[in-house]
C-alpha cells in the first residue's frame, strides 16, 4: 500500500546487547573471510591461466613443476580454510591476519619461481595490504606493510631474472607491458568487487551495532519511567486510601443520604478513586510489586473479552466495534502489562477517533494479531518514520508520545512487533502480533498452576 510503514520491534534473543554485539562482530568477520576464501579460488583459476599463457603462448620458459605445486598448497590451504569455517563461525582478527599472510607467503613464492621483482606481477602485494587496511586492526595492517615491504625487497636481492623480453618501445607489444596491464586490471577488479562487498558487510554490522545501541537507550529509558511511576504509585496511594475512607463516611452522613443527586455524586467519586487505585496496582505489579492481587489463570478469548469489557465500560466510546477470530481457545495467564499495552493502543485510537474505533483478534498460524483502527486524522509521515520511539506525539504536551513507546517495547520483549499504517479511506491501523508461545501456557504448566490452586 502506497505510504505504508511498518516498524518491527526488535524480538529478543536473550543474550545481553553486548554478546549479541560481539555475535555480529563475529558474522561479520566471517563473511569477510568467505570473501577472502572466494578471492583465493579466483587467484588459483587466474594463476593457472596465467602460468600456461606465459608458458606455452608466449614462450617464456617457467619452472611449471614448481609452480603448480605451489599452486597446488594455495589451493588445498583454502579448500581446508572453506571447510573449517563452515563448522567454526568466529573468526578473529588475528585469523584473517594469518589467512593474508598465507597469501602473501604463496604469492611471493610464485614470484621467486617466476622472475622476483622483475615479474609484472609483482604489484599484487598492493592488492594484500589493501585488504589488510580494510579488515585488519591497525597493527596488523602495518605488519602487513613490513611483511609485503620486506618480501619484494627479497625479491630483488636472491631470486634470479625472467627472460622476458621488456621492449618497452612496443608498447602493448610488450609482453611486460602487456603483464602490467593485465595485473592492473585484475587488481582494478578485485578491489572493485571485494572491497564493495566487505565495505557493505562492514557497513551492515555498524547498523545493527547501532540499533543494538538505540534499544539499550530505550531500556534505560523504561527502567526510568518504571521506577518513576513505581514511586508516584506508592505515593499516591496513601492519599486514594485516605479519599476513599473519606467518601465511605460521607455516603452515611444524613446530608448526603437525603439528598439522591449528591449521594449519586459521591458514588461516582467512590467509583473513580476505585479506578485510581486499581491503576495503580496495575503499575505496581508491572514493577513486581503486586498489592496483594495474583496471576489469574484464563484463556486467551476470556482475558480478550473481559479487557474489553472493562475498557468499553470505563472509556467514553461513541462506538466500539470487536471482533474476537482467535477460534480455538487458548490457557494463558492474565499479565498487567500485556492489558496494559493493549488499553494504551485503544486509548491512543479512542483519543484520535473518539465516534469510533475497532478490534480484530485473530489467530494467525503461531501467533496472536490484535488490530486496532481508527476514523481519525491517522499518523503524519514523520511519526510513521519514528513510530515508537519516546516523545513522538502530536498530542502537543509534555510527556506524550510514551504509550506507543511502551507499547513496542513490551512487544520487543514478549518477541512481538508492532506495525503500523494509514487506512486509504482515513484513519490509522495499528497491528500488535504476539507469539503464542510467549503469552499462554503448556498442557503442563496448566496442570500445575491447577494443582498449586488446589493446594491453597
């Protein structure tokens, strides 16, 4: 649908941000290591390409026994690399550094058969340090440096000579022109495509290292409000208590017993101080701190059924439409938090729509999908952009914005996700999916929350 945005909570692995971060240091450094495991074949194919022109084309008499034994190691080294890192998923840095030396080592090797510094393809060990100073840490690029810088000078002091004609004058006539040229274009292309894939690798873990970042700035932000609304909860309920033994003694006085409209009146204060103080045990048990309320166990259409219940009798809803598709009933036990996500998605759409909002539960596959709409004037593009992140209202107060902040991080941490969008013919939709599994219980655990029951 044209200008729809989705945003997809983080499910939890259960690691801690930190091992996970490592975990995809890891990947990445293990698709840089296939990368270099690629590079090496195209190395062995392109050396026997080349080893055979020279030899047989051009004439150049080359030491082939000697060479393709040498090819042969490079070529069994990474068929052993291919194999290893297919069974082990870390690689560290200190393995790609062995993994380039490796290749330095075949390469200098190669040149020592076929002419040392004067072969035109001596220019390769750019093409190392290049992918040194791209995946290595800085130490180990420079020890690169030395190595590569150390073994040309090698090749200049004790290999012998290629004969090969220079003739520079001939141009690309020029078997070592022509070698030069061919080495820059290999080098050219290789950097090319391997330096892009290792550069989008690279970028790829920054991404997820930062959203890694952003969910640890949004938890710190929650266990704030938490113990915040912990401790206006503990202080607001000595004075509920006080109202309410207030508003019990009024109810007996002959003042108010005579007089129906104010003994209504009285009522309807006793009714809402009762809805304050169920808030607030709402909040505390959220915190772990329940005030002598339970778990309840239920199944998933009841606890549906009884929330709206509740909401539709406290909220002044115009019109309020629920449909309740889950099908075969489920055992769960009823969370605060859960029936508090779902109350703020529905007073965020009531608050925009307030002639109507809907609710759709459904079963689909392993997963519960509430859907919540709305006739209102539906998300503006920058708030679909940055849909649940804090203070990201159009409310036009302080604080607001948080429920949906809320919303899609207890989602997170049930492994759910939140999404949504604009309706064509106006209005918002917002779809909260659940994993089953995270909201209801085994056959055995329900035979033992039955039998604890029993025991008390």
């Amino acid at each position: 649908m044209p200008g729809m945005t989705e945003v997809t909570a983080i499910a939890p692995g259960t690691p801690s941000d930190r091992t996970e971060a490592v975990s995809h240091g890891d990947a990445t450094g293990l698709k840089n290591m296939q990368q270099l495991i690629q590079l090496r074949w195209i190395a062995v194919v392109g050396q026997i390409a080349t080893i055979l022109v020279v030899h047989f084309g051009f004439g150049i008499r080359l030491p082939l026994d000697q060479m393709l034994a040498v090819l042969a190691c490079l070529a069994a080294f990474n068929a052993a690399s291919q194999f290893r890192w297919r069974i082990h998923r870390d690689v560290s840095n200190a393995e790609l550094f062995v993994a380039l030396l490796v290749d330095v080592a075949m390469l200098t090797a190669q040149l020592y058969l076929s002419g040392g510094a004067a072969n035109p393809f001596v220019f390769l060990y750019l093409l190392q340090v290049i992918l040194a100073a791209v995946l290595l840490e800085a130490w180990s690029t420079w020890t690169m440096v030395g190595v590569t810088t150390a073994c040309f000078a090698s090749l200049a002091l004790f290999s012998g000579p290629l004969a090969i004609p220079l003739n520079h004058d001939r141009g690309l006539l020029s078997p070592y022109i022509l070698g030069v040229l061919v080495c820059f274009a290999l080098i050219a292309a290789l950097l090319v495509v391997f330096i892009t894939r290792i550069t989008r690798n690279l970028r790829g873990r920054d991404a997820r290292l930062a959203a890694l970042r952003q969910r640890a700035a949004e938890e710190e932000h929650i266990v704030r409000m938490g113990l915040l609304a912990s401790g206006a909860a503990h202080e607001l309920g000595t004075p509920l208590a006080t109202l309410a033994v207030i508003l019990g003694d009024w109810r007996r006085l002959p003042h108010f017993t005579s007089d129906p409209e104010l003994l209504d009146e009285v009522s309807e204060m006793q009714a809402q101080v009762q809805r304050c103080k169920s808030i607030l045990s709402g909040i505390l048990l959220s915190a772990g701190e329940a005030r002598g309320e339970n778990s309840v166990e239920t199944t998933v259409s009841t606890f549906l059924d009884d929330l709206v219940e509740e909401w539709r009798d406290t909220r002044p809803a115009t019109s309020f439409t629920y449909e309740n598709r889950f099908g075969h009933d489920l055992p769960m036990v009823s969370d605060s938090a859960l029936k508090q996500m779902i109350c703020n998605l529905l007073d965020n759409a009531l608050e925009a729509s307030p002639r109507w909002v809907a609710l759709e539960a459904a079963h689909d596959g392993d997963d519960l999908t509430l859907t919540v709409s709305d006739r209102g004037p539906g998300f503006a593009p920058g708030m679909l952009a940055q849909f649940g992140k804090p203070y990201q209202s159009t409310k036009g107060r302080p604080g607001a914005g948080l429920g949906l902040f809320l919303v899609v991080n207890v989602a997170r941490t049930l492994g759910g996700r939140v999404e949504a969008r604009n309706r064509p013919e106006g209005g918002a939709v917002v779809t909260l999916t659940l994993p089953l599994a995270a909201i209801t219980l085994e056959e055995d655990e329900d035979d033992e929350l039955e039998d604890e029951g029993h025991g008390s």
